[in-house]
C-alpha cells in the first residue's frame, strides 16, 4: 500500500516536473529582445528560399501557432502545454517540409537513447567494479593508478575528449569514421556492424569520462562502508573477503549509485547532445543542431520538449526502481 | 576451556605499546557463564576481542600465551588453537555475539540469509527447506516467530534485533560464544528477557559464554563466575555469588558499594577520581591512587593476582 | 595566517598539485593578459599561419591572431564566466537552502519542488533554444544568467539538508532561546557546518559554467565577439586547424582546459578529504 502511494506521489512529481519544463521553454521565446517569428522569418528568407506574400502569411500564422502565441497569456500557455502533452503534436518541420517534427524525432531518438544507454551501462558497470576494488584495498599499487587515472578523466569535459579522440583515431591513426556514416540493408549483419563501428567513439567519450566519475564516487563509498559494524560483524563471522566484497560491500556501495545516476542524467544528456554533434551521430543532438543552423523552430521546440521529457522520464524511472532494489524503502 | 597465561595484548609498536591488556592470566572453562565488568576504558573490550582471537586493526599479542581447546559438540574431537590462530574457529567452535547498534546487520539481507551466513558445515546439512525449517524451529524454542526471517534488519525492535543476534550466534553450535555488552542500551525488561534466553541457550548446548558488561546487575542475573577488570589488569576473580556477598579486592568494594539497593533512601557514594592512563601507567598498583586502604608498598609495586581463599584470587597486597 | 598554514599542513598531494596548476592558470588567464600588445581577437594584427617562435610563442592562427595572447584572453573570459556563475549560484542557492530549510512548511515545499525539478531539466538544449532567439548567438552575459539558473539548485539541496538537521540540534535551541540573533546564529554556528561543502561545489560549479560555454562555443552558438576557451576551439575547426595539421592551434586551448578543470577538481577533492580529516580529528 505504501509503496502504491510511493508511485502514485512520484507519478505526480514526474507530471508536475514535465509541465515546469515546459513552462520554462513557453517562456524562453518571450523573453528574446526579438519577436521570435519575425527573427525566424529573416532567417528563412536569409537562406534565399523564395516565397510569396501569401506564402509568408501561411508561414507566419504556423510559426505562431508554434510559439502558441494567439489569444491570451493564459490561454497561449494552455495550449502550448495541452498541445506538447496530449496530443505530441509538433507541427511540420519547416526545413524537411512537411515531415511531421514527431516522425523525425521518432526517428532520432533510439540513436540517442541507444548510444547513451549502452555508454552509461559500460561505464556504470566498470566505474563501480573499479571503484570498489578500489575501496577495498586503497593502499595497492593497481588501486592508486586507477584512481589517478579516473581523477585525470572524470573533469575533462565530454567535448574536448570527443575532441581528442577523433584527433587520434581519426586523423593521425586513421581507424574510426571521422563523421557517422551509416550503411547497409534493414536488419542485415552490415548494418549492425556498421552501426557498432560508427557508434564506438562518439560512445567511447561518454564512457571514459562517466566512468571517472563512477571511480570516484564508489571508491568514496566503499572506503566508509569498510568502518561499518555489519562488515566488522561479518568479518568475526569468519566469511571470506570474497563474500563480504560481493554480499557485504557490493550491494550497500552500488545503492546510493542509483540515486546519484538520477542526478546525473541532465548533465549526461547534455553530453551526448555535444558529442553527437561532434560525431555527426544521428539522434536528438544532432537534429537539434540541425533545427538550430536551418532556423527549423516547429523542429526546435519539439526535440527541445522532448528532452526536457525524456529526461524528467529517465530521472523518474529510476526512481521507481530504487524501492523496489531497496527493502529499506519497500518494507517500511 | 580457553586460558590467558600472562598475556599482554595492545595497541601501537614495541616502543611506545599500549597494553589495553595487560599481563592477565584467567582461565574459563567449559559449560560455564563468566562474566567480565569494570569501567569503560578498563580494557575488557580487548580482552573480548584477545579471546575471540581478533587481533586486526592494530590490535596485537605482544606476550603471554592464549591457549583455546575445545571438543567439537557433532563429532567429539579435539581442536587446539592458540593466538591469532583461533580465527580459525570462528562461527564453529566460537561464535560472537555484537552490541545490537542499528548498523550491525547487513541492511539489505534478510535475517534468515544473516543466520545461514557463516554457518559451519556441521550445521548445514540437508536440504536448504530442511535447513530453514531447522531454524525456524531453533528461534521458536527461544520463543522468536517464525516471520523474523524473513525480515530485513530495519523492521525489527532495538530488543528484537538483539534477540536476533543471540540467536544467529547460538545456532552456530559453538563451544564458546562471546557476548559484548549484549544488553546496553535496552530496556530493563527487555534486558532481562535476552539475559534469560542466553542463560537458556547455555543449557542447552552445554558450552561457555562470556559475557562482558559495565552492568553489575547483569552479572548478578546471570553469571557463574565474574572477573573484575580496572585499568589493563584483573583484580579480583570468583563466583559471583560470594563476590557480590563479600567483596574483596577494595576497588570491587567500591563498585558494590555504589549500587543501589532496594527502599534505600538518599545517594550512595561513588569512587572519587578516574582510572589511570593505558598509556603510561602507575608503577605500582594501579588502583592505589583511588584505594581509600593504599600504603607505600602499594605505590611501589604491583600485587600479583593470588589465590587468597579456595577459589578466588584477589590481586592486593593486602588480601 | 597561521589558520591557513595549518589549513596546509598535512594537506592531500592532490591539493597542492591541484594549486599548483590553478596558479599557473591565474597568470595566464589574469595576469598575462594585461600585457598583451594589443586585442589578440582582431584579425590579421600578426602574419598568418606561423609556426611557434620567439616572437609568437605558440604561432598565429590562419587569421593572423597570435594564439599565445589569444589563449590569455580566453582563458580569463572563460574563468571570469565561470567564477561569476558559480558566485552567484552559490549565494542564490545558499540564501534559498536556508531559507527552505528553516522556513519549512508551504515555502519550503514549493523551493524544493523547483530544485529537484531544476536538476531534471537538461540545461544545454534549453541554452541552444535561448541561444537560437537570440540570432545564433549567445553573450556572455546571458549565459552566465541562465547557468545561475540551472545551478542554484545543487548547493540550495545541500543547505537544506544541513539547516534541516541543524534545526534539531541542541545547540542552536540553547542559541536560540539565549537571545542570539538569526544572523548571528546563521555565521557562528551553521556557516561553518557548509563553509567546507560549499567550497567544493562553488569549484564545481565553476567548472560546469566553464564547460557549458565552452560547449555551446564548441558547435557555434557562444558569442563570436568575445575569446573564450571554447570559441577558440570552434575558429580551430571551423578553420581546418586538423587537417592542416596546426595542432597546436586547436591544441593549445584543449590543453589550457584540462588543466584548468584537473587542477580546480584536485582542489575541489582535496578540499573535501580535508574537511572530512578535520571533522574525524574533532
């Protein structure tokens, strides 16, 4: 019962955060200096697409059915927030017209999603098989190098390793793609390996610097579990190091993991936003950069809303997981 | 049986050793409750852990002997172990029993996971169904439900969760089990619940307990013999009975003398001053500095611990 | 004085490694700069595409900027930003962790409400949204205004959490009731609980606002007008600084932010441990 009103609170908050959001991004275009559609009109004019009078009206009247900006303040912001959550439509993509915005943000996101998930993965599983290792026995020579090595890796931004990664692998050792070119037919062994090949250093940059940090923060952990009663406990009890590393020490070090993974997807996802960019990789990073250099604003609003969805759902995600691992929180 | 022969355990290197233990000779015997008391900082915690063979975070034997020999309750045989070596035994011939802290059992295990972990092969056999139903039946002799199992640490009482750990220890099977302030911090009630469930589980199996606590009164319940520990050394041992009837050492005087009694009105005396420093301690009787009967000879050296009367050494040389 | 010597000694490695390097990116980035021949950003003031020399110590770029003084001023743009973002973020979100925390109640609800909801909205698409508006570009000025947005939140959190477990503590009831004033309780007895903590995140939040610009600068959306780390690295690739092999061109800056962002985290940890060791030697 009590865990029903758990997910029944935090379904709330995720709603609650999701309309935040998005009031924040109703309100970014009214505060420019600019009206938002004259400056996008410019823009579009600027890209020396001819259009006629009636032409611009029609594309007046769409931008500011975008931006929600007939009738009043109130009712601009209630259909702006009706229209992004329960209807998902983002109108057309003015530079891939009349691709719906959704398509190709459907198109983009398992790219995002996958690249990320499976960087994040890697990088969770071996930063906290490291760190642990090197929490337990600080004092070894393997444990102190790879705490030097993650303290070195985890503040360096993730662009500038995506820098220099593709500095080495793709220029002066040429093994990778510089920019992400995908082949082969739907579903054949090409296509897949095509999509690991591309994928390896636009990943590798995510996970090297997630992985720092996950050392860090692990090896912290472990180092004060290491002083609890429970482990001196299970120690008299004369169990082996192994057992109270894996039963003792693992679970207890991995759990504040969880809710610090929460804490960390907004600024992962800033990541792989870059790093996609950087790489050419086709998700949401891309696409967003794309709206933003053709002036595609239906585009822009729609990955931007969605980012700030998929975010607020991954966060909540987790945390309903968190309970159901934690018999603190289940069995109240 | 497990004997301390002039053992001298303690904390730092040789030239500047703390002695928490200091030259101690006491023997426990088999199917016998010996409790140990004294203040805080008299040592009796590491004399715990010497006994238990725990000599980790710094903890070292620097002389004297620790000799541990005990006859397996399944088979029958003999086991001998001494020093750090007794490690060796643990949750087999020895198990512990820990002061119930919220912290002290693995937060995320349930207790029936907590009970089977560790446990030596003697007590493994059959099936795992087998093996739980064995435990559920062992906690309900000793009046547990069955449903404390399948609890996590969190879910159970302050008293339960000393319930607990009496129990994860006893179903061991041991020889000796040593207890470390197993009722601080509890309720009176409580307290003696969990005094007579470990006096319960001691008949039964026949073994040694050792309990330590600052608490007379918890020797008084429960304990066969009592060991009076002040400052690293061992003052006065004998059955408890005869101690709390007639104390002989002047410090064991003084603590009985400063409990309560029943429809006595007013504050009873306590002892004046603190026990010396481990560090550096006096040279000659350590509690000579508090002991109202102190001469010079005390000052000057140490009184050995002797047998004054038929069984119960006192160490004063006035006794 | 002897309060700061004592703060060194017996300090972490790392914190003097982490020092060292921060000192040598304050000469670069505040000392240096003021001597620099002239604005190091306009174009064609030194010969175009130089290899290092004795006149130009780390060559010229192929708009005839010297990248020596270039880096200079990057480099104190890019700390001024980050410094000034995490100063104010650390003051909005302290003023507001307290005020949640002890406030309680309705306030409290609705401040904490804003900050967990802050952290799960992805600040970078948001700036490349403001961004957009705003022509393509961003100033400065209004990045550092959104980062303070996005960055109060993690310092307000952990004030909060510290008043909150303040509040029940015994001594600042005895404070309280002796007739000490709110202020005089908030500097005597709660700010050196987070003086420590703070410290770290303010070193944090530096870093975050530093790389934040510096990635919108990365894909062209920071302010052209100004040099910062990043920019500098965008004209590099924007100018195929790769593949005309002027490694140091687009080196030089990615160097000057690893060391920067390793030396503030090894004072950032360093810090920490240290405050951990006070707190266990207490």
């Amino acid at each position: 019962m009590r865990l029903l009103r758990y997910i029944a609170g935090r379904l709330v908050v995720y709603l609650l955060v999701i309309v935040f959001g998005l009031t924040i991004l109703f309100f970014v275009p009214r505060l420019g200096p600019t009206d938002p559609v004259e400056a996008m009109l410019a823009k579009v004019a600027a890209q020396g697409a001819y259009m006629d009078a009636s032409q611009v009206d029609r594309l007046r009247e769409s931008l500011a059915d975008t931006f929600g900006l007939n009738g009043t303040l109130l009712e601009q912001y209630w259909a702006f927030i009706k229209r992004i959550l329960l209807t998902g439509d983002f109108g057309p993509s003015l530079s891939m017209y009349p691709t719906p915005v959704m398509e190709l943000i459907l198109n983009a996101l398992p790219w995002t999603f996958g690249l990320l998930l499976t960087s994040t993965l890697i990088a969770w599983v071996l930063g906290n098989f490291v760190g642990l290792l090197a929490g337990w026995r600080p004092e070894s020579n393997a444990a102190k190098a790879m705490e030097g090595v993650a303290i070195f890796l985890y503040p360096i931004p993730y662009y500038i390793l995506a820098l220099v990664l593709s500095i080495l692998f793709s220029y002066v050792w040429q093994i990778f793609p510089l920019t992400t070119t995908i082949r082969g037919a739907p579903w054949s062994w090409d296509l897949i390996s095509s999509i690991v090949w591309n994928s390896i250093l636009p990943a590798a940059s995510i996970v090297i610097v997630v992985f720092g940090w996950w050392v860090i923060s692990v090896k912290a952990q472990t180092s004060q579990l290491k002083d609890e009663e429970f482990i001196r406990y299970a120690r008299l009890k004369g169990l082996s190091q192994t057992r109270i590393l894996t039963r003792y020490v693992l679970p207890n070090a991995i759990l504040p993991q969880i809710t610090f993974l929460a804490l960390q997807i907004g600024l992962m996802f800033n990541g792989s936003l870059i790093t996609e960019i950087l790489f050419d990789y086709p998700g949401l990073g891309l696409l967003i950069y794309t709206a933003v250099l053709q002036g595609d604003f239906n585009l822009l609003m729609g990955t931007i809303s969605l980012s700030v969805i998929a975010v607020a759902t991954a966060t909540m995600v987790i945390d309903l997981i968190y309970p159901l691992i934690d018999p603190r929180i289940r069995h109240r | 049986m497990i004997a301390l022969e002039n053992a001298v355990v303690g904390y730092g290197p040789d030239k500047a050793f703390i002695a928490a233990v200091d030259d101690v000779t006491i023997t426990i015997g088999d199917n016998e409750i010996v409790g140990i008391a004294g203040e805080s900082g008299c040592g009796k915690s590491t004399l715990l852990r010497a006994l238990y063979g725990d000599f980790t975070h710094g903890l070292r034997q620097r002389g004297g002997e620790i000799n541990a020999r005990f006859t397996d309750a399944g088979t029958g045989t003999t086991v001998e172990k001494r020093g750090a070596n007794l490690s060796e035994l643990w949750w087999d011939q020895i198990s512990y029993v820990p002061q119930g802290s919220m912290s002290v059992l693995n937060p995320l295990m349930k207790v029936d996971k907590q009970i089977i972990d560790g446990l030596p092969k003697r007590e493994k056999h059959g099936s795992r169904a087998d093996l739980r139903k064995r435990i559920a039946n062992f906690l309900k002799g000793l009046g547990l439900e069955e449903s404390v199992l399948e609890a996590y640490p969190h879910q159970l009482s302050g008293g339960m969760r000393q319930r607990v750990l009496v129990a994860i220890a006893a179903f061991v099977n041991p020889r000796l089990i040593l207890a470390d302030e197993p009722t601080t911090a509890l309720d009176v009630v409580v307290q003696k619940r969990i005094l007579l469930m470990m006096v319960e589980i001691q008949r039964r199996l026949k073994n040694t307990l050792v309990l330590v606590s600052h608490d007379l009164g918890v020797h008084y319940q429960i304990t066969d013999r009592l060991a009076i520990a002040y400052a690293g050394k061992i003052v006065e041992i004998g059955p408890t009975q005869k101690i709390f009837a007639a104390p002989s050492h002047p410090y064991t005087q003084a603590l009985i003398a400063a409990l309560p009694r029943v429809g006595e009105k007013g504050q009873r005396s306590g002892l004046e001053g603190r026990p010396p420093s481990l560090v550096k301690p006096p040279q000659g009787c350590r509690f000579a500095a508090r002991c109202p009967e102190a001469q010079d000879i005390c000052r000057a050296q140490s009184p050995e611990l002797k047998m004054r009367s038929a069984d119960r050494p006192v160490a004063c040389h006035f006794r | 004085m002897q309060r700061i010597t004592s703060m060194f000694h017996n300090a972490p490695f790392r914190l003097y490694l982490g020092i060292l390097l921060l000192v040598l990116c304050v000469i670069l980035g505040f000392i240096l700069p003021w001597f620099a021949p002239d604005n190091p950003l306009t174009w064609y003031t030194a010969p175009r595409n130089q290899e290092s020399s004795l006149v130009y110590p780390l060559g010229t770029t192929s708009l005839g900027q010297d990248i020596f003084w270039l880096l200079t001023w990057a480099l104190r743009n890019s700390l001024i930003l980050g410094l000034a973002v995490a100063f104010f973020s650390t003051l909005i979100g302290v003023f507001l962790g307290l005020a949640a925390g002890y406030a309680g109640g309705i306030l409290d609800r609705f401040l904490s409400f804003c900050m967990d909801a802050l952290l799960c909205v992805p600040s970078l698409p948001i700036l490349i949204l403001l961004a957009a508006l705003f022509g393509g570009q961003l100033s400065l000025p209004v990045i550092g205004v959104a980062l303070v947005i996005f960055n109060w939140p993690y310092p307000a959190r952990q004030v909060r959490a510290v008043a909150l477990s303040m509040r029940e503590r015994e001594f600042i009831n005895v404070a309280w009731f002796s007739g000490e004033s709110g202020v005089r309780i908030l500097v005597r007895h709660i700010f050196p609980y987070i003086a420590g903590w703070s410290a770290a995140n303010f070193i944090n939040t530096v870093l975050v606002g530093v790389t934040t610009e510096s990635a919108l600068a990365v894909i062209g959306l920071s302010s052209a007008t100004q040099a910062t780390l990043g920019t500098m690295i965008y004209w590099a690739i924007e100018y195929q600084a790769l593949l005309a092999e002027r490694y140091v061109w687009i080196g030089s800056p990615v160097v000057a932010v690893l060391l920067l962002f390793i030396g503030l985290f090894l004072v950032s940890s360093g810090l920490t441990m240290q405050s951990a060791a006070r707190r266990l030697g207490l």
